[in-house]
C-alpha cells in the first residue's frame, strides 16, 4: 500500500545509493520554475525517520531550490537481509539508468556490490542487463579511480589495470582509447610484456653458462655466425654444445614469428606447408590447417675468435668481413629493413587476435548489413574457391554455429553467408599479409566499415604508408 504525504525536503534521510548522489544545477532551475514534479520515494523507519529509497538527487536539488514541501510517496522498508539490500541495489541500478546513464563508475561500483552479496556474475549481468564482459571486468577491478581519470569502458580499465606499474603504457593506453586503437594498444603491449619475459629467461640462461650475449646484430665484430663455419681439419659444419657451449661463443637473441606446428609444437618452415586441395602436395605434407604463428625466442650463434675454436669460414670470405665492406648507410638501411620486417609481422601477429574477436562478435549478430550481399557478391567473383579452401571450412567451426541452419531466418541466412566470406578471408591471412595486395586489402577495408578499427599494419595492408614506428 502507498501513501502521498507532503514533507519538508530537510527531514527527509538520504542514504547509500549506487550513484554519487549530486544535484545538477538544470535540475535546481527547473524545480525552482515549476516545481518537484514527481514524488520521492521514501519509507518510514521504526523510529519515525522518513528514508528516501528513489529521489536522491531530486531531494538535494529540492533543499538547494529552497522548497518547504515536496511529495513523498511512502512504500514498504526494503528487507534487512542481502535480499533485500539486493533487490534495492539493482532498482536503483534501472532507475538512474533509465533517468540519466549511471557513469562507468557508478557502474562498476555497483556491480561489485552485488558481487560482495554472492549474486554470481551470470545472475548480476542478468538483473542489470549488461554484458557479461563487463561484469566480469568490474569484478577483477584493483581500483575503480582509473574511471574516474580517464574515458573509459569498464573493460578497457580493466585492462589499464594490468599495466597500472608501467606509467608509459597507461599514458600509451590513454591515448588509444581516444583515438578508437585502445584494443590494439593493449594486445601490443601485451605481446611486448610476454616477449621481454621470454626473452630475459633466454638472456640469464646463457649468460648463466657463460655465454656473451650480443646487444646488437653482429656486422662486423671481427669474428662469423657459426652458421657460416666449418671445421679447419675436417670442413665438416661445426656445432654448438647447448649444454657447454665453450669459450668464444656469443649468442644474439631475437624475437620473431614463426610457423609452429600445432600438434608437436615444433617450428616448420613456411614454405613446406601446402594447401589441403593443393593436387601437387606430398604425401604427408602440412596444411595450413596444422599450423599456427606465434613468437619465440631465436638464438643464433657468433663465434668472437673462429681460429681459437679451430673454425674457419665455409666458403673462405667472412659475412661479417662483407658486411664491414659496407657503407654506414647501407649497413644501416639493411637494419632498418630487418626491424621494419619484425615489426611488421609481430604487429600483424597483435593485430590478428584483436581482429578475430570482432570478428566473433559480428557473427553473432542476428542480421546482415545492408550491403552484406555486395561483399558476398564481390567474393565469389574475383575467389570462388575461397569459401572452399580448407582453411575456410575449418575456420568456420570456431565462429559458427551451423546447427539448426535449415530453420534460421532470411534475416540470419544473409548474417551467416557474409560471415562465412568473412571468415574465409580471414583464414586465408598470415604473417605476411601486410605485404599483400587486393584481396586482403577488400577484406580489411570492408571489415573497417562495419565498424572494426584498422590497426596501423593492417592499414599498411591496404596501401597506406605508414612507417616502422607507427607499428
């Protein structure tokens, strides 16, 4: 049962509330000019005391208008127990919603309450109809203060969060959520994060057994790339001990990336792998299917002194010798050529997993866009066997869901079809689409206008310069 009573705004007790109550000075305006115009809701406490449930902010603004009664609609005392403190958690949540968008402070404040009480985020995303993402980013949150400093989503503060000890990478990240790469910064920095781990595990390794290691590529350090000597008696290639790998040994440690075999882990030259259709793949040749890029580690071994090892060069001149016959400038263009290349593919490598969560995301959308049928069209046209290729029918598993395909609606028939063109030019990218032309360019370029934010490789994909540092 309610009731209308008229109070005066003063007496009224103001108490949590899942927004930072504050009255806005339009709000003040307008109460002054025609009055409160909507009762509070309030309930009586057992000693008197009237407590206001919804109407925080029109209480405040009702006080600073200088009125002397306002209406009060009295309701039933929400429960003491975490039911009821729940339930008057999440009402409050909808009607500060559905009045003026809680910020994304608010928000994640308020979902980690409910998350206090036990409401299982399966339960809270259900009752504030928010995605589950979020609701699982509020709840990792160390601190909420990042909302407050910057303009972000709760997920992507989430995602500061893992960086919060690097000042550099939350400024870098700052930045990126303004200009729309704030997902391409973060998968960046990651990767560097992961790399520079591995690659510091990899330094203390060999300089645990003695070994030197280089700081820079070895041009012309008077000795060779073991790779390049032999045995001075036998002219037999020489081989490094990994256990005890000796005096005059120096190792240069990169991070590159590399196609992997997914089953055994081990590393595959590229060109070996084949396409499944391919009628002139050997038996027992991979498929593109069987493999995977990722970065690792390389080692490649310098030899300081080869005549103390009893080591000569192969083929009688020193690689480092020719490089020492090079001018600075070309010396330092071949080094800017092989850095631009690194971080090329290792950008692309970022970028990929970025892409392919949105990518998720779209096929699951219940229709396709307007224009999803051009883009269909325009596939088939210039590669009708790209819907075919292994890859693509592989792929396709991991996006999809097909069952049930002979009852979905048109509406989700044109989703599926240009998801299913989507994925196949997705399958078909690797390390080196950034220097490939037309189709990977259309892809990219079609993907950009449904929304996804090219990264500065892909752009270079399609066409644009953009230099080393931009990557």
């Amino acid at each position: 049962m309610m009731d209308l009573v008229m109070v005066n705004p003063q007496e009224l007790t103001i108490v949590s509330n899942v927004r930072v109550a504050k009255a806005s000075a339009d709000l003040v305006a307008s109460i002054q000019e025609h009055g409160l115009l909507e009762p509070i809701n309030a309930y009586r406490t057992d000693d008197g005391a009237l407590v206001v449930k919804h109407g925080h902010r029109r209480t405040l603004a009702a006080i600073e208008a200088g009125l002397d009664q306002v209406p009060v609609i009295l309701t039933a005392a929400p429960a003491e127990d975490e039911g009821g403190k729940i339930d008057l958690i999440t009402a409050q949540w909808d009607e500060n919603q559905q009045r003026e968008n809680l910020s994304a402070r608010e928000q994640a404040d308020t979902i980690a309450q409910l998350a206090a009480f036990g409401v299982t985020p399966a339960q809270i995303a259900k009752r504030l109809r928010v995605d589950r993402p979020t609701v699982d980013a509020a709840t990792s949150l160390k601190t909420t203060d990042t909302l407050d400093q910057y303009q972000l989503t709760i997920v992507q503060a989430a995602a500061l969060d893992e960086f919060a000890d690097d000042d550099e990478a939350v400024q870098l990240l700052a930045e990126a959520a303004a200009s729309g790469q704030f997902d391409h910064q973060v998968s960046r920095l990651r990767q560097a994060r992961k790399v520079a781990d591995v690659l510091a595990e990899a330094r203390d390794h060999w300089q645990a057994k003695g070994v030197q290691v280089l700081d820079e590529w070895a041009d012309a350090r008077g000795g060779e790339w073991v790779s390049s000597l032999v045995d001075a008696t036998t002219n037999e290639a020489v081989e490094v001990d990994l256990d005890n790998p000796g005096p005059h040994l120096a190792v240069y440690l990169s991070d590159q990336v590399v196609t992997v075999h997914t089953a055994t882990g081990d590393e595959v030259a590229r060109w070996t792998v084949r396409a499944a259709d391919d009628p002139n793949r050997p038996e027992g040749a991979l498929t593109h299917a069987d493999v995977h890029e990722e970065i690792r580690v390389r080692v490649r071994w310098f030899c300081l002194d080869p005549a103390a090892r009893n080591w000569k060069a192969r083929w009688g001149g020193s690689a480092a010798e020719s490089s020492a016959e090079m001018t600075d400038e070309e010396r330092e263009a071949k080094r800017a050529e092989r850095r631009d290349v690194i971080a090329a593919n290792k950008a692309w490598l970022a970028a990929e997993q970025v892409r392919r969560d949105w990518l998720r995301d779209f096929c699951a959308r219940k229709s396709a866009p307007k224009d999803g049928a051009v883009f269909i069209a325009q596939t088939l046209a210039a590669d009708p066997q790209l819907l075919a290729d292994h890859r693509a029918v592989g792929a396709q598993r991991d996006y999809l869901n097909l069952d049930g395909i002979d009852t979905v609606s048109p509406a989700r028939a044109g989703l599926l079809a240009l998801a299913m063109c989507l994925i196949a030019h997705e399958a078909a990218t690797d390390k080196n689409s950034w220097r490939r032309g037309r189709r990977t360019a259309a892809y990219l370029r079609y993907i950009e206008s449904q929304g996804y934010a090219l990264s500065p490789v892909e752009r270079r994909a399609c066409g644009e310069a953009v230099s080393t540092d931009e990557l």
